[in-house]
C-alpha cells in the first residue's frame, strides 16, 4: 500500500507499507497436520464451551465473580470469532482466485480487503495465545514459589488501578504535546497512535533526537527532559513500589505455610493412593491390642497416609511416649480405687505407701483370690 499525504504547506508526504500474507494455508507439505490441528482446536473449543455452561448453570451469578472465568470466557470468544473470520477469509480468497483466473492474471485485483481481515485475525491469534499463556499461571498455582507472581498482582489490584488512571492521563497530555509540536516535521509523531508508540519507546531509550531537534532544537530537549523526569523517574519508581510492598507481604505470608502442595509430590501422593503403594503394610501398625491400655505407645506408628510432614509425625510420637508413664501411673491408681477393701486400705500398687490393717482385724480367707491370700499373709506376719 502506498499513500501520499498532501500537507497544508503544499507538500506531499508519501509513506508504503507491506503486508505480506499467506491467503492460500493448504499448499504446504504441513497441510495434513494443519487440517488436524486446525480440527482438534474446534472441538476443544466445543467441550470448552459446554463445560463452561455447565459450569454457569451451577454456580449462577457467582460464576461471574471469579477472575479465572473472565479468562475462559475471553478464550472462548477470541475463539469462535477467529474461526468466523477464518472461514470468512478462505472465502474471500477463493472468490479472489476465482477472479485471477477468469481474467488469466491480466485484470486488476484488489487484495486490500483480504488483507484487512487477514490483520484482524492475526490480531485475535495473539491475544488468544496471550491469554492461554496466563492460564498456565492457574495450573501451577500447587507451587507456592510460583504462585507469588499471582497473588502480588491479586492483592496490588486496587493500588495498581488507581495508579494506572494517574500514569495514563499524564502520558496521554505528554502525547498530545509532542504530537501536535512535531506531526509536520518527524515521521514518528504524524499521528497520535504513533505519537503514543514513540512516547513508549522513548521510555526504553530507543528515540532519535536528530529528526526532533530539527523541528525545535529548543522544545524538543526540554519536552525529552521533563517527560524522562516524570514518567521514568517519578511515576515508574511509584509503579515499582507498588509491587514491591505487596510482594513482601506476600512472600512473609506465603513463608507461613507448608510446602504440601508442591506439583511434583501432590501427583506422586495422588498416585500412590489411587494404585496402593502409599498405604503402609499392616505389620507396621504394631499388633492388634486393647488401644485403652498400650495405644498410646502403638499410636507411635499410625501415620495418615495423606502427611507428607515427618516432623510433625515424629514430634507426636515423642509426646506420646513421654505422656506414657504419666497414663500408666493413672490407670494403676484407677485400679487401686476399684479394688480398695471396705475397710479403706490401697493395693500394694497403688500411689500412696501401703499402711498395714489394725491387729484385731479379721480378714476371710479367700484362697481363689491372690490379693486375698496377700493380704492373709500380711496379716499374719503383723500379729506375730
């Protein structure tokens, strides 16, 4: 495309530009492979689409509150418009070859319109392949290293848009005033969208100030200073503090927890309890006994087979074994107190020192019992 713009100083400012496009896809040795990319790309977009549905039907009004639907929902729309404009596009083509040979190459024909659908659709290909992209973040939120990028944007969101609104309007009035001092004379401000992509450029240092100091040697040096002072210097360390606040206290808050929920170990958890390998043997779990009386030293072994914590497991371990003794001691009292005489005198394992009975005491002789015949026994010594 080439253009001639005739100015108001009755001069003529021509510009080109090249479009190169490939309209006719299937006439490469890849054409099988595309035709079933192409395929599968459909359907998936069909099984997008009724698992989003479903997905609506269940949540309701909810479903539109979460950040990580808009993104399905801007996938799917990006999608079946690229897939209109396709098909649409091929048929323009055709029509266009048909034309080419009705007139065997002679007749004048105009590609421009192709062209300009052709761009659009380039256009919905980036923004459907920038928005997969951010999908991946979803899919390694298991990571909590990873997801930090996720949750620093999440929790700035609001800081973030209140400074954005501040950032553009003043590079947008920074681009009205370099568009309208410099659109006669330098290529790179004749319009305000280019204006605005110079302004960004000039931001990573990639400006030629040769073709602006030949409009206004003065201006255009002041204009550069005081554009590089406010957005470079003032605005931008405003952005970066932004991030860097809330990515700390992310990263103090993301210190806090565990380190369960790693990729690598939740798959390897998953598949191990889906096939049976993670389930411990059951020779392990110590012998089949009252767990009222020696649970509390057995329990030692018992472990979830979804706790990937050791330490923890071994720290209630050492509690139970140090609380054990104390459980012992406890249940022989209980003893004590159950098997007491009438007469109020303790079992010889009880807590307190054991007192002898009075001499004129009488026990009865009960020779199936061997606490009685212990006692009979005492008995006899303290009265000789």
């Amino acid at each position: 495309m080439i253009l001639a713009e005739f100015n108001l100083n009755n001069g003529i400012i021509p510009s080109y530009r090249f479009e190169p496009a490939m309209l006719l896809p299937y006439m490469t040795n890849a054409m099988i492979f595309q035709i079933v990319c192409e395929v599968f790309f459909v359907l998936y977009i069909l099984g997008f689409i009724i698992v989003e549905i479903l997905q609506l039907i269940k949540l309701r009004t909810a479903y539109f509150t979460m950040f990580w639907n808009w993104i399905e929902i801007s996938i799917i729309s990006f999608s079946i418009t690229a897939i209109v404009i396709y098909f649409y596009r091929l048929f323009e083509t055709n029509s266009l070859t048909k034309q080419i040979n009705d007139s065997k190459g002679n007749g004048y024909i105009k590609f421009q319109y192709v062209g300009y659908w052709n761009e659009i659709f380039s256009y919905l290909i980036g923004f459907i392949v920038f928005l997969a992209t951010i999908k991946y973040l979803r899919l390694l939120r298991f990571n909590r290293r990873i997801s930090m990028l996720a949750d620093t944007l999440k929790y700035s969101g609001r800081q973030l848009f209140h400074f954005s609104i501040i950032f553009w309007i003043i590079f947008f009035a920074f681009a009205q005033l370099f568009f309208i001092t410099f659109q006669f004379g330098d290529d790179q401000y004749t319009t305000f969208i280019q204006a605005s992509i110079s302004l960004i450029l000039m931001l990573m240092g990639k400006f030629s100030i040769y073709s602006m100091s030949m409009v206004d040697p003065l201006l255009s040096q002041i204009y550069i200073l005081v554009y590089v002072i406010v957005l470079s210097f003032i605005l931008l360390n405003m952005f970066v503090s932004i991030l860097t606040d809330t990515f700390s206290a992310v990263r103090e808050d993301i210190q806090k927890q565990t380190n369960d929920y790693e990729i690598v170990d939740f798959m390897m958890g998953r598949l191990k309890k889906w096939t049976g390998f993670g389930v411990p043997p059951s020779d392990t779990q110590g012998p089949n006994v009252n767990k009222n009386l020696e649970g509390y030293a057995n329990s030692a072994y018992v472990k979830d087979e979804d706790d990937n914590d050791e330490d923890q497991s071994s720290n209630d371990a050492m509690n139970h074994m140090n609380m054990f003794p104390s459980r012992i001691d406890r249940l022989l009292q209980s003893l004590a107190t159950i098997y007491k005489d009438n007469d109020g005198a303790q079992m010889p394992w009880g807590k307190q020192p054991y007192q002898a009975p009075p001499k004129k005491q009488e026990y009865p002789f009960r020779p199936e019992s061997q606490a009685g015949k212990r006692r009979q026994s005492l008995a006899k010594v303290d009265t000789s």
